[in-house]
C-alpha cells in the first residue's frame, strides 16, 4: 500500500468510535522500511477552525484493521496527542 491511498483512509477511534481524521504522513524504520506510526492532525483550536497545534502519533501495532474507506486504531487519545 502506498502513502497516497493511506491518505485517502479516515482513521477511527475503536475505544470510543470517534473520527480523529484522515493520515498526513507516516514515521518508519529507515533500515527495515517498516512502518512505525501514522500521523494524523490533531483537533482544531477553536471548533476545528484556525488550523490546529497538535496531532496524533499513532503507533503502527495500534491499527487493529485497514479497510477500503477507513482505518480502524485502538487508542487513549490523550496519551497519543501531542503538541507541535
């Protein structure tokens, strides 16, 4: 699978069924070329307007499944938000 159809996938929360949006970029392992986690942009400042200061760092070993429209992960959104 390739970056650009990794783009086009929503990623949902299983824990408590909420969309967190759509993958912007991915981190991996330069020497195995594996994938290590999947970054999607945090909520937005001000009721989602005005760009947003954080994203999520997903851990690739918490994607449950990949499927033709979404992205099913398992997480605790405060521990995987971080500030930019």
């Amino acid at each position: 699978m390739r970056l650009c159809e990794l783009r086009e996938k929503e990623v949902i929360n299983s824990c408590d069924c909420k969309r967190l949006g759509c993958v912007v970029d991915i981190e991996f392992d330069c020497s195995s070329g594996q994938i290590e986690a999947l970054i999607v942009p945090g909520p937005g400042k001000i009721c989602g307007f005005l760009g947003t200061d954080s994203e999520y760092v997903i851990p690739f070993h918490c994607v449950k499944r990949i499927g033709p429209d979404i992205i099913l992960v398992e997480i605790r959104e405060e521990k995987f938000l971080k500030k930019i």
